[in-house]
C-alpha cells in the first residue's frame, strides 16, 4: 500500500511554559519547603538514608528546557510541514495544547484541529517533575488528554480502516515518508509474531561532532544490562528487542487502536500496572507493555538492516531540539548512533520459527 492512499490522523500534545518571573522563582523555591513532605524527607533521610522524591530540588533538565522554550512553536511548525511533504490521501492534525498554536497548511488535503487546555499552565520552575502526581494542572497531565480523541477514532466505523493510520507523536520529532514506510512494511511482517516495530530518536552533539542516543541512559555495559537485549532472525530480516527502551513515537492500524483504547494502557492510573515509567513517558507509549509475546521483555522491536549488524534506516527520528546531548552530565554517558550500533552487532541472537 502506497502512503498516498492513506488517511494519517496525527495526535500531537504541545505544551507551552508560561513566562516566568523573579516572584515566580522565589515562590517555587519556599513554597515546596514549607509542607509536610519536606519535614518527612529528612525523618526518610535518617531511617533509611535517602529523602525519596525531591519536588523543592533543581532538576537537571530545567535550565536546558528554558533555553529551548522559545523554539517550541518553530519545532512544532517543522513537525506538520515535515508530514505536509508526504503524499497522503487526507492528513488530519490534532494539537492539545495549554496556549493557543496557529499555522496555515499548504496542502487541501491537510486539516489542522486545535483542542486548547488553559487549565495545565501551574508548574514548578525549578522541578517540573513527571513523577509528580499531585498536582492536578501540572502539564504532565496534558499528555494524557489525547486518550479521548483515540477512543473516538476507534469507534468509527469506515470501510477503508485498512488504509488509515494514527499517530502519536511528541512536537519535536519530524516524521518521514521513509519512516512511515518502514513501519508499514514490518508492521505487516511482524504481525503474525504479535510484535510492533519502533523508532530510536536521536540527536546531534555539537560538541562531540556525532549523532547520539537520548534514550539510552548509560553506555557503560554494566548499566545497559546487554543480557537482556535479544536480536532475532525471522524469515528474511532480522530485530532486536531492547528492554524498556523509550521512543515517544506511537504508530497504530485500526486494530491496534481498538486493542490500546480498551488496556490498562490508555490511562494514566492503570498504566501504571504496565512499566515504572513516569506519567509523560507512559502516554506515549503505545502497546509496548500490552500482551507481549512469550520469550520477549517489550513489544516494540527495532528492525535492522539486511547484514543484522546495524538499525534499519527507516527507524532513525531526528529530536530536533538536541536537548539531551546539550547537558555535559548527560552527553558523557550517551552512546553514539557508532556505538549504538556496536552494541546490536554485540547482541545474543537466535532464530525464530513460526507456523502459519
């Protein structure tokens, strides 16, 4: 099937901070101490050497973010002209927003439905934590609000559902016709193995001069637990399946849709019976944890290309605001997309028969 016979329904979360002031830093810094989860950090601390989640701490990520705040619009804007480039039969855009967002689509075939959430603009200025449950305008909660737009879709009824896709996607990760096709293509061949393929985002250093990996936390082996991640042979290609490994990329056919809107996946508290992970991180997460097949940690594998030494190149995503490798703490233990793919190669690997 041909992407231009398609209709992409692209669901999109863009979250705007507000303007922040002196006043605004002073009482994000007192108000947090002044409560009872303070007192009971250092009660934590003396029984059993650790005072737990920390809301009135800076968090590593804060500063960075601030920096790139002002291009969040721009971003966003290169995400929908990155879709508009692709050749589909209808494209339907849905932004769920804090702020008000506008752009202009070039294509007649585009829509672009903006669905606005005043409600989400408190945050902490200094912890604007995901692990942070709360507060119930904290932006983390904008993340979920698309769920209701997914549980619509999937109660249409439509005789072309065979030819219509949904994606989930975060406001700074461009998508391709290359990618969109590379997940058509294996979607179909990994069916039959109850598995989805996925997406590695990454970024460019620019003072390191390589393109790197956000979303693998440490590259040192005793960190990345390499036991665990398994390349398979089947039929004509090989995978690897990495444990609980994040893309913020969702990609859904009808019958996954239908599948995701009725699992414990589809809200923010069930989810949490799935993964660890925290509340951003689990609204975009898709099936990944839902009904996983037998011998494998996740549903999300990554395809690799023909010689099984290296990532398909259909899987790249580019998150545009380099905002991880940005920070020296973090940039010193990202791999490389070198390393990363030195790491596959070094992957155990075994073969899979299936019986149609």
């Amino acid at each position: 099937m041909s992407l231009s016979e398609l209709e992409l329904d692209v669901i999109i979360t863009h979250f705007q901070p507000s303007r922040t002031t002196f006043i605004t830093r002073i009482r994000d810094f007192v108000k947090p101490r002044f409560s009872l989860a303070y007192l009971r950090s250092w009660v934590r601390l003396i029984k059993h050497g650790t005072r737990g989640n920390q809301p009135w701490k800076l968090d590593i990520m804060t500063k960075p973010r601030e920096k790139k705040a002002e291009f969040r619009d721009e971003y966003l804007s290169q995400v929908i002209l990155s879709l508009e480039q692709i050749n589909f039969k209808r494209l339907n855009i849905h932004i769920f927003t804090n702020n008000h967002f506008s752009y202009q689509c070039l294509n007649s075939s585009s829509q672009l439905i903006t669905y606005e959430f005043e409600k989400y603009n408190s945050m902490n200025t200094l912890n604007n934590s995901p692990w942070e449950n709360s507060n119930p305008s904290s932006p983390w909660k904008l993340t979920w609000e698309h769920k209701s737009i997914l549980k619509k879709l999937a109660l249409e009824s439509d005789l072309n559902q065979d030819k219509r896709l949904y994606l989930v996607l975060e406001n700074d990760s461009p998508i391709t016709a290359s990618n969109l096709e590379y997940w058509l293509n294996f979607r179909k061949a990994l069916k039959p193995l109850s598995l989805i393929p996925s997406f590695v985002r990454i970024e460019y250093s620019k003072n390191l001069g390589k393109w790197m990996l956000p979303n693998i936390h440490d590259k040192k082996e005793a960190k990345l637990n390499l036991s665990q991640w398994k390349k398979f042979k089947f039929r004509n290609f090989s995978f690897v399946c990495i444990p609980d490994y994040y893309s913020g990329i969702v990609i859904f056919d009808f019958d996954l849709l239908k599948e995701y809107v009725n699992s414990p996946a589809i809200n923010c508290e069930s989810s949490r019976s799935l993964t660890w992970w925290d509340n951003g991180a689990r609204a975009a997460m898709g099936l990944q944890f839902v009904n996983i097949p037998k011998g494998f940690t996740d549903r999300h594998v990554h395809i690799l290309e023909k010689d099984g030494k290296s990532l398909h190149a259909g899987a790249w995503v580019h998150h545009l605001p380099n905002l991880y490798c940005s920070v020296q703490q973090l940039r010193q233990k990202l791999p490389s997309a070198y390393e990363f793919n030195e790491l596959i190669e070094g992957a155990s690997e075994k073969g899979l028969k299936y019986s149609s």
